[in-house]
C-alpha cells in the first residue's frame, strides 16, 4: 500500500486542468497506478491533498485542491474555508454548486470529471 506525501499528491492536483474535477477516489486510483502499487491509502491520500491544500493556501501558492470532489460529486469540507470555500472556488472556475441530501456539490460533474484511465489532459502524469 502506498501512503502519499503532500507534495507527491500535490503534484498529481496541479495537472488536473481548468474547469475539469475529479473525485477522490481517483486520485487514489491514479496515485496506485504512477506508483505501480495495489492501491493508495485512501486516509493517507486525503489527508496529504488536506495538508497541500492548506499549505498552498498559507504560502499564497496556485494548488487547485478545489477541484477535487468525493465519489459523488461532493464538497470537501476539510479543504480550507470549508465547504464556503470550496464551492467559492468552483464557482469561480464556472461550476454551479448545488445542495444535495448530505452536502453540496458540483451539479452535473460528471460532464466535467476525468477519470483515473485518463482522458487526453489528465495523462501527462
């Protein structure tokens, strides 16, 4: 099982493009793949895109944690700011954020998702 570092989760974050999300779910997917493991830890993952989120924010650096969602399109409230912030920052790359049962989320992300198989902009890592 691979435990990713914050930079090493932080690295895979940056290529994701603007206006495109992914889920959680496959950060852990392509993190296991880049680093030929089983799986990636999923606490360990979610926790170091947590510490590069709040650590970009600190340093005044350009991470785009917000564009990472839960399995179901979901907000993440333990990005920085909440989920205040976090649908502030999808709202500024287009996104219209909406309320689900639970929480918010990105209405219709899946129109805008790329998956861990990688589509053509998502590869290059």
């Amino acid at each position: 099982m691979f435990k990713p570092s914050p930079s090493t989760v932080a690295s895979l974050v940056k290529a994701i493009p603007n206006g495109r999300v992914v889920t959680i779910d496959a950060v852990y997917k392509k993190l296991a793949k880049k680093y030929k493991t089983e799986i990636a830890c999923p606490a360990t993952s979610e926790k170091s895109l947590c510490l590069a989120a709040a650590e970009s924010v600190e340093k005044n650096t350009r991470l785009p944690y917000w564009r990472v969602l839960k399995k179901s399109g979901e907000l993440i409230q333990k990005f920085p700011d909440g989920i205040k912030g976090h649908a502030a920052c999808l709202a500024k790359e287009g996104h219209k954020i909406v309320s689900t049962s639970k929480s918010k989320g990105v209405q219709d992300f899946e129109v805008f998702y790329i998956n861990c198989r990688g589509r053509q902009e998502w590869k290059r890592i």
